[in-house]
C-alpha cells in the first residue's frame, strides 16, 4: 500500500493513521526489545516514527495519550519508572554559624511583618544523613513510593519501600489521600554487618551508611532491597485531602499515632537562644544514636505562618537545616591540576595522598582560584595568615555533606626546603589560548571559546545534564567519546540532533556495530534524542549554559517572554543594554545587570557561538513556558507595589504574586499591568497616573487575589 502524503491527510485520517502507527511502533518495539525478535528493518521502524511525528505536527491536537514519540525504547523501561510528585520535594537552606541562625528567625519574622519582641515558636530535629522518600496512601494503603529525584520527578520504588519494616502498608484513621515524607537511612550497626557480608562474598562495599541506604533502595530487584536493613523516620507531608493538625509538632505526633516512627528528638523551641540550645544538646548526644545526622532542621511550628511563608525557588522560606561543622583532616599535597570549566574557568584541583574525611576517601580537593592558593581573597587581603600552598605541602582537608572537599588551612612547620611558591598558568592548558582574568573577577578564563575543547566538551556535558536536555544514554562519558569520535562527532549541541541521520547516511560503519554500543543502546539513544526534539522553553534557555543564567534564572526568563521568538527577540533589541527592552530584562525580579548583560553578550547576533544555538532551535520544537497558576486572575500580569502595605510585608507581598503567577517589578513603565499602591506612594504611583496604569489599593488587591 503506498502511504497518503502526510501534508494531504484529512483529519479524519490522519487520526486512523496515528491508531496505526502507535500500533506498529508498540509491536515493533516488543519484537525488538522483549522478544529480542525484530520484525522490520531499523530504517522501516525510524520511518513509521518519523511519519508519526510529522502527522502530530500537523494535528498536535490528534496526538495520542500513548504517542510512541513520547516513547523511549521499550515499553518496560530499564531501570524504574518515573513519578511525578505533585507537591515538589523541596531542599533545605543550610545555616553554619549561629549568626546565620539568628538571621533565619530575623527574616521570617520581617517577612510576617511581625515585631522585633514577637515570640516566633520553632520545631528543632535532627537532620538525618539518609536519602528521602515520599510515601503515598490512599484510603489508608500504600501505593506508591518515590525518592526525591529532582524534586518534580522521582523514582517508583514502590516494591522497595514495601519491603522496609518501618513504613506500614496499611493505615487506619489516616486522611483519603496522605502523602509522608521522611527520610530513609541504615544505622551504624547494620552498615557495619552489611559490609561486613559484601566484603566475605566478595561483592562491593559501601564508602558510609547513606550511600548504603541509598544503593539499598534503588535496587531493581526488590529482593535485594529486602536482604537489607533499611529504615525510615517521617518528618513532612506532600499531598494531603485534609490537613493533619494546625501546627508542625502536632502534625509529626499524628503520624507517629498512624504508626510512622517520628524522631524522638524532636522539640518545640521559642527563639534563636533556644534553638541553639537544642543544636548544641543533639550536637552531644550525636555519637550516641546510632545512626549518621548532619545537621539540625528547624521549622516555624504553626502551619498557617509556614503557608504564608512559602517557598523559594526550591527551598521553603519556613525551615533551614543547621548543619554540624565540617570534618577535618591532614594529608599532602601531591600535585595541583587545572580543570578548564565550561565557562572557560581555569580552576585548580589539589591532588591529594588519599584520607579518610568523616568516613569517606579523598584525594581530590578544590582549592578555588589563584587567590586563594597565594593566600588572599578577591580583594588582596590575606587568608590563613596570608600563607600560600605549595606542592608537597602538608594542608588541612574538610568536607562538609556532598559538597566537594575543600582545603582549609597548611602546615608551615611540615614545609620541605625548596618548596617552590605556585605559579598559575597564563595560558589555558588545554588549548594554548591566553587565559585572562577581568578587573574585579577572581577567576581566571580561557578566552578560546569553542576552539577550546575543554569547554566545547564540558558545555556539551552540560547541555545533557539534568536540567537542561536531559537525554537518556547521553552522559558525561558518551560526551567525552562522541567529541573525539572520527566518525559521528558531536562538537556541539546541534550536532546531537543530526546523530541519527548520519549515522543512517554511513551503512558501513554503523554506530550499533562498534564496541559498547549495541543494537538496542543505540535505538534508545536515538529514540532519546528524538523525543528531546520537542523543549520547554526553560530548559532551552538553562542548557545553553550562559555564565550567570542557573536553573533559576532560566525559568524567570522562560516565564517572562514565554516563547523562544519573544525571548531572542527582546535580547537582541536589548543588545546595546539600552532602550526599553533592556530596561525590561532588568525588570524582572531575580535577573540583575551581571546576568542580564551575560545573557546578550552570549547571544550576540555576531558570535559564531549564536549562529550554532540558531541551527540548534531550528532542530527544536520548543514549548512555550506559560507563567505559573494560570487560572490565577493576576497570572501574567506585570504588578508593581508602592508604598506602605498594612496587611503584610512587601516581601510576602511580592513572594505570593509571584505565587499567583504574576512578574512584580521594581518600576513601573509601559509595560506594567498594575500598581497596587498603599499610603505615602509617591514616584511610582506618579509614573502610573502619567502611564495610565491602573492603580489600585491594598484590600482592592487582596479582594482580586482572593484574600
Ligand atoms: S524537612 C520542605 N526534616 O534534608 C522541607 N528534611 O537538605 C522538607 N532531611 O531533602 C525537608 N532530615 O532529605 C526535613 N528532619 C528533617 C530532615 C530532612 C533529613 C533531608 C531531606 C531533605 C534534605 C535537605
């Protein structure tokens, strides 16, 4: 049968077609992947998929719940399912001194608009070294479990979780729908026995109990999760059809009656004296438990504050973990590397005589930038004394949690004669180009560009990460030999997106033909890169990997200008960082001038790196990014607040626009929706008048918001 051109399909056929094609890709798809089978030609199986994706294109609306282009490889995934938390699993701020302490209750006082005397009450708990694990009951069962993962998707590791003593399958007198959140973690005892057991079966041994607790639950076969002695403590909540109680303490007390274990530690404290109180208390009794903590969390104790608090972008503005200090250690320095970063950041590494630092090996530690091997800090005052680092030295190692291990401190006394003060490269030592450091910058960078292949290769890395394309089978190590490879090179990100074609273009040397890819691996990369065609504005913009523009950054902007075309648009016009579409960038809250102006020197039309991103989009489908809670009345708004607001702070103010999906901006322009203006506005209100923006007051804002 010859195929109906897919620009000539009705409608009516078009959507017979997509039945059909879904059909034949999920029958090739098992033939190939779990019968091992297949029953068409690789070239036949990328044609049905690429005439399914031109009749979606044309009929995005016909597209299926199971389009096999949101399909990777087979059907049974490698590895575990995916889960989508529907309350984000959020991270914590961290707090070292007990001055940062006191500025945490500062902050949440300040941000409830409440007196320098009021009295804000806290939970305090030990924060454990585990890995968390978010537990879904529905009418009192449990059916689903999955660990933090990025916070927005997680792992299912439902049969694992049903497999640990501590977590009950059933509840009673729970709410319909209660999603627990703890944290899951091994003692030191059995880390101790497990080891012990690998070690004499000649299997590997885990570095400390959290990587233990960690390669426990993340088993694809639950057996083995089993065999382990994991346990759990509940501290937090996603989902809930009602509330538990009216504050946080009593919210834990509930779970612990459900029957969830709940840290015995857990105390209620008024003020920063008492926190600290408590930090010190399980500080002491930390040897004593039985189980690795790192830190203490602290959370305001009633509910309705937390909710008025909110979040960040993904921490809450209610709790902070107060963390123990970094362990220490002493060892030689062998040797100093220069790692080029993907900015062109030269960065040196300490090469270290292995230690081990609270429980684990180091032997690589960062030492930062030039400044701080010479012993000053950016502005040329001393550091250590003013000590510098030398090769051969003896110096002090510390790691505190995941973060890379940094050298603290060196041992004059143990100093070798002739040991030689270190110079610091002036040319890049991957690719020869001078390597220059800006006034007022205490990095020293590459100014090779992409001719650089230490940062063609550590952007491309960057460009697959997590956050930004995220592909399947494409990591760091395939980077590393796609870069260098003679026949399929990947030297950058566009060049991802013509892989399957040239390897198509190339029957002799076929890339499943070659050593560590096989027929499947190589289906699925490309089924991978496929289905990454298509990208939400956000990630776009974050896997470019411009120096200043995070996660966070990139999401503001993806939500700001919404499409690809409005974005680069606007920074062109904003290129000679005048003019109202520059004033703009700098509008909007959370993009200051350093990434502002990072962002179009980047993405100057001139740069030959600019003419590679327009190839890349013209490979891409990029999704627009609406602006948070759409339905929300302010959703999309430009809102601008003046004056003194009475019913809460600006901070609050601004943090639940935000919320809303509204942009709060600092000045008002053409541009501004709203002008919410309490007593005493002046300029702004003034600006609105002339503007003819629309100005209302504080209740009037409130009413629109829905209190
Ligand atoms: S509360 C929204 N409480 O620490 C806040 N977290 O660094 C949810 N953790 O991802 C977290 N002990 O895995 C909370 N008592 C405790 C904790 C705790 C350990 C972990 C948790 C979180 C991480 C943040």
């Amino acid at each position: 049968m010859t195929e109906k051109a897919v620009e000539t399909l009705t409608e009516a056929e078009a959507r017979v077609e997509l039945a059909r094609l879904a059909k034949a890709l999920a029958a090739a798809n098992t033939a190939y992947h779990t019968l091992d089978a297949p029953e068409i030609s690789d070239a036949e199986y990328d044609a049905l998929k690429r005439r399914n994706l031109a009749i979606e294109a044309r009929f995005p609306w016909l597209k299926r719940a199971d389009s096999p282009s949101d399909q990777v490889g087979a059907a049974v995934a490698e590895g575990f399912g995916k889960v989508t938390h529907r309350v984000r699993m959020l991270s914590l701020e961290n707090a070292f001194a007990a001055e940062d302490v006191a500025e945490f209750v500062d902050r949440v006082r300040k941000f409830l608009g409440l007196a320098e005397d009021a009295v804000v009450r806290f939970t305090a708990e030990p924060k454990i070294d585990g890995l968390s694990l978010s537990l879904r009951y529905e009418q009192g069962v449990l059916i689903q479990a999955a660990t933090r993962g990025d916070g927005e998707v997680g792992e299912d590791v439902t049969q694992n979780a049903r497999t640990i003593a501590d977590i009950p399958q059933r509840l009673t007198g729970a709410p319909d729908v209660l999603e627990v959140r703890g944290e899951v973690y091994m003692s030191h005892a059995d880390f101790a026995a497990l080891n012990d057991r690998q070690a004499a079966a000649g299997e590997k041994t885990f570095a400390n109990p959290r990587n233990a607790a960690a390669g426990s639950l993340r088993q694809l076969d639950a057996r083995i999760t089993a065999s382990r002695p994991l346990r759990f403590f509940a501290y937090a909540w996603g989902e809930l059809s009602e509330p538990l109680a009216a504050t946080q303490f009593e919210a834990i007390a509930r779970l612990a009656a459900l029957g969830f274990p709940t840290n015995p530690l857990t105390t209620l404290c008024d003020g920063p004296e008492a926190l600290l109180a408590e930090y010190r208390r399980i500080e002491a009794l930390r040897a004593t438990l039985g189980y690795d903590i790192d830190g203490v969390v602290y959370k305001v104790n009633d509910l309705a504050l937390q909710a008025r608090l909110g979040f960040r972008s993904s921490t809450p503005r209610w709790a902070i973990a107060h963390k123990f200090p970094a362990e220490l250690a002493w060892t030689e320095l062998l040797g100093i590397d220069i790692q080029v970063g993907r900015t062109g950041a030269l960065s040196p590494v300490a090469r270290l005589k292995p230690v081990t630092v609270g429980g684990v090996v180091v032997s690589n530690a960062t030492l930062h930038n030039e400044d701080y091997i010479a012993g000053r800090d950016s502005r040329g005052e001393p550091i250590r004394g003013g000590k510098d680092i030398r090769v051969g030295d003896w110096v002090q190692v510390y790691r505190a949690g995941d973060v890379i291990p940094k050298v603290a401190d060196v041992d004059l006394s143990r100093r070798k004669d002739g040991a030689q003060p270190f110079v610091f490269p002036k040319f890049c030592p991957e690719c020869g180009s001078p390597a220059h450091r800006e006034d007022g910058d205490s990095v020293r960078r590459c100014t090779g560009g992409l001719i650089c292949p230490a940062q063609a290769v550590e952007r491309l890395k960057h460009f697959v990460s997590r956050g930004a394309f995220d592909i399947e089978g494409l990591g760091a190590k395939q980077i590393e030999l796609f870069y260098r490879d003679p026949i399929l090179p990947v030297k950058t990100p566009a060049d991802i997106f013509t892989l399957a074609a040239r390897d198509a273009a190339n029957p002799l040397q076929k890339l499943k033909n070659r050593e560590g890819f096989g027929e499947v691996s190589v289906a699925k990369l490309f089924a991978a890169i496929e289905a990454r065609r298509t990208i939400p504005l956000d990630r776009l913009i974050y896997a470019l990997g411009i120096r200043h523009i995070g996660e966070t950054s990139s999401s503001l902007l993806a939500r700001h200008y919404g499409t690809w075309e409005a974005f680069i648009t606007a920074i062109d016009r904003a290129r000679d960082q005048t003019g109202p579409e520059w004033e703009e960038l700098i509008a909007i809250d959370g993009i200051g001038v350093v990434s502002a102006r990072a962002l179009v020197d980047a993405l100057r039309p001139e740069n030959a790196e600019r003419a590679e991103i327009d190839r890349l989009v013209g490979f891409l489908t990029v999704l627009p990014v609406a602006a948070a809670a759409s339905d929300s009345p302010v959703a999309g708004k430009t809102v601008v607040f003046t004056g003194t607001l009475e019913k809460m702070t600006r901070a609050e103010a601004k943090a639940r626009a935000e919320a809303l999906g509204a942009k709060v901006a600092g000045s008002v322009s053409a541009r501004t929706d709203l002008v919410v203006a309490g007593p005493g506005a002046g300029s702004k209100a003034k600006d609105a008048e002339r503007l003819g923006v629309a100005i209302i007051d504080e209740d009037a804002w409130l009413r629109l918001i829905g209190g």
